[in-house]
C-alpha cells in the first residue's frame, strides 16, 4: 500500500518559505520583502508560511500565463477569497467580479476600450490635458511648490469625466471619489493580510472603509439614477450601462450599474494619478532620461500643441511609462483560488488552494529582468525587448481579466507627460524617492512636491 503522504512521480512538494522568515521582513519593508521572497523561490512554485494561511507564491512568467492566461478557468478571481472579498465590499459583482456577471459587464464595457476607440478620444482629451496644465502656470509664476499627486489628480478627473462620462459627474465630484478611494485601499490592508478574519468580526480600518464607501455612493447613486430617469442615446459609460441588456434580455439594475460605474472611476484614473507621481524624482535623477525625453517632446511637438497625432511618434516616452509601470505597478497583485485540483511546474496544486501573481515581483526579479532596480527605459527597446516571455510583465493583469484601460492609460498619461515638459522644467523638493505603499492599489507613500519654472519660449 502506498503512504497516503507518498507524493507521485514528477510531482514535487513546494519548498515554503517559513514563518520566521516571512512576517519579520513583511513588517519591516513589505515591498523588499515580496522581492525577496521571489528571489528566494528562484522562479519555481513555493510557499508562504503566514500561520494559518499558506498561499502558494507564483513568479515565473511561464506559470504565471498559465493562472492568467492558458489555464484562467481553474484559477478565479473568488469573492470569498484573499484580497477580493474586502475589495468585493466596495466594487460588488461586475466588471472586477467573476462569473456570468463579470462577463456580461466585460461584453458591454470593452467596445469603449478598444484601440479606435480610445484613440477618436485623444484629441478632445489633449485639449482638456493642456487646459488643465495651463492652470500650473500660477504656482510656477509665484514660485510656489505644487502636490504633483494632487494636480496630475486634477488633471486626470478633468480629462476622465469628460471623456469617459460626459461630465455627468464634475471635477470636484470626482475628486471626493478620489479621496474615498484612498482611503478604501489603505484601509482594506488589515482584512487582506488577514483573509481568514470572518467579516462579522470587526478590523482596524473597517470604520474608514464603510465612511468612505458611503461617500462614494453618495455622490454616485443621484448620479446614476438621474441617468436612468433621463435616458439618452449617449455613449458615455452610464448611458451604456442602462442601454445595456443581460444576455436574457433584461436591463441591469441598479446595483450592477453602481458597480461597474465605481469600477470603471477608479480602472480609468488610479494607474495614471499614482504611477506617474515616481516619474518626476526619476528624471531628477536621471539627467541623460529626462534630456531624451524632452528632446523627443520638442523635437515631435515643436512650438504648437500637443495633439493626439503626436502620440505615435513620442516612442522613448512610452519607454519611460513602460519602465515606470514596471517598477510600480498599480495592480500589483493578482490572487487567485484554484477551482480544481492542478500541477503548476510540478507542483501540485489542490482545489481551493491560494495562489498569489504579482507583477510587483516578477517584474522585479533578476531572473527575468537584468538590473531590475536601476530605472532604465532602454530595456524596453525593441532590440532589447525581443525573446522576453509575454509574461515576464503584466502590469494590467493578463487573459481574459487584462485591465480594459490599458490603451487609455499609455495615451492620457503622454499627453500629461509632455504637455508638462513642454510648458516647464520640474524639480522635486527632496531627492530621495517617495517609498512605496503596498496598499489595495499601489502609491507613492510621500507627496512629492515639485518647484515648477516656466520653460523659455
């Protein structure tokens, strides 16, 4: 008879990564830490011992397509499971569900994402981007410092809620959005790291969670009933979502039409405000950076405006936002419960086990990437580029779950990029680099605030 522990040939048992190992460097510097633990796992299949809960780490990016990509049904994003059941609060069943729902919310909501149709968005978008900028010319004149977290928020409410929403929701509106955001994703870190923690039973930052969905929904749901009172033939993502039907037919209802409507607030504005605050203190630091990609903006732009024909051609700049997303990407976990029992690199992964994917890591790792620490657009040269696995990185995910804004993310956040190298030179107040902040969404842990002197024209 053979030992019910004996393990298969070819099936190896995961190597785990100890407790005394994992909290102590978790507490101390969580991002350095899960960098770490990618190291230590050398891209193979490992544990993490966190007590109770001994979720499998995933680094290598040919398991990682795997979960993500070739074998996405057996890997979901569970409502009940690490990391989703806290966000599920806020964001409900939809676009970042799971399920018949989440398919129905992602057939309605991907034809306003696909490349044309981001791109017929552009060029109202630059007027809006450079309109904003423009109002930076205060501050610079009175040589007053400004919170580039703050404006490039402003910058990017102004340019979503127009494009995307028809101004059904205003700047000032969006911007309370924005706050409650934040405060919902540092406030869901206690459940996440506890996800075992029955909801029932009260955590820190549970209180601040529920003010700030409160406030959301209060600036949200008037909105959203107004629309489906005056019914129009916009295309605007609410008009959308009540013209919509379910694949029986039925007009959604209200709850779905709030959740894919909060969803589709933060998709569109979350990875441009928070990824491009580390730019700046980059290119401070990068002198040889920051000259190339100036000289490309003068050289594309010239003396008019930045227009949405530009965009093509402004390649090292879409280098830099590749390097930048790499080292700090927004969506910097992905975890995942298997639905059946399954072998990933020759380890066996049972049914309901947790898997955790992080582009965090894996873009980190000097397995896949050489220098991973040092901010180097080159590397995403397309002679340096080629033979790199699809999954070495994935900053907006991957498979049939890949992020829907991606494409706007790249062109909204050139059009900001260049329309503020145009107009000024920026300096950071501090050298150093603001930390990072693991919390539901990826962000700078500091403000960085910029002295901003008016380019000679």
């Amino acid at each position: 008879m053979v030992a019910s522990d004996t393990v298969p040939v070819g099936i190896r048992r995961p190597d785990v990564i100890p407790l005394r190992h994992v909290l102590p460097r978790l507490f101390r510097d969580p991002t350095a830490a899960l960098v770490e633990f990618g190291e230590r796992s050398q891209g193979e299949v490992v544990k993490l011992n966190l007590g109770s809960f001994r979720p499998y780490l995933v680094t290598n990016p040919v398991h990682v397509q795997q979960v993500l990509g070739d074998r996405s049904g057996n890997y979901v994003r569970s409502g009940e499971g690490l990391f989703w059941r806290p966000i599920r609060r806020l964001f409900g069943d939809g676009i970042l569900g799971e399920g018949q729902i989440w398919s129905e919310s992602r057939r309605i909501l991907q034809p306003m994402f696909t490349a044309r149709r981001v791109e017929a968005l552009m060029e109202g978008m630059a007027v809006t981007i450079a309109d904003a900028v423009a109002e930076l010319d205060e501050p610079a004149r009175a040589g007053r410092p400004v919170d580039i977290g703050a404006e490039q928020a402003r910058i990017v409410c102004r340019a979503i809620v127009r494009a995307l929403f028809a101004d059904r929701i205003s700047v000032a509106d969006a911007l309370r959005i924005m706050a409650a955001q934040d405060a919902i994703a540092t406030s869901v870190i206690p459940r996440v790291v506890v996800p075992f923690a029955p909801l029932s039973v009260p955590m820190p930052g549970d209180r601040a969670f529920r003010r700030a969905v409160r406030r959301i929904d209060e600036v949200l749901v008037p909105i959203i009933r107004a629309a489906r009172d005056a019914p129009a033939d916009g295309d605007d993502i609410i008009s959308t979502l009540w013209q919509a039907r379910t694949d029986d037919g039925r007009q959604l209802d209200e709850q779905q039409v709030r959740n894919d409507t909060v969803a589709m607030v933060a998709v569109t504005t979350e990875t441009t405000i928070n990824v491009l605050t580390w730019l700046w203190p980059h290119l401070a630091r990068s002198p040889e950076v920051a000259g190339r990609l100036r000289d490309e903006i003068d050289r594309v732009v010239g003396k008019g405006p930045v227009t949405a024909a530009h965009l093509p051609q402004l390649r090292y700049t879409r280098m830099v936002l590749d390097e930048l997303i790499r080292l700090y990407p927004v969506a910097w976990l992905a975890p995942r419960q298997a639905v059946a029992d399954d072998v990933l690199g020759g380890v066996r992964i049972e049914a309901g086990a947790t898997l955790l994917v992080s582009p965090l890591i894996t873009q980190r790792m000097t397995a896949y990437w050489d220098r991973p620490e040092v901010f180097d657009p080159d590397r995403f040269a397309p002679e340096r580029s080629r033979g790199r696995h699809r999954y070495a990185y994935f900053p907006f995910g991957g498979g049939p779950h890949q992020c829907l804004g991606m494409h706007l993310f790249y062109l909204e956040a050139q059009l900001i990029v260049a329309n503020l190298l145009k107009r000024f030179h920026l300096q950071p107040r501090h050298a150093e680099l603001p930390s990072v902040k693991l919390a539901a969404a990826l962000r700078a842990r500091e403000r960085v605030e910029l002295h901003l002197r008016p380019v000679s024209r």
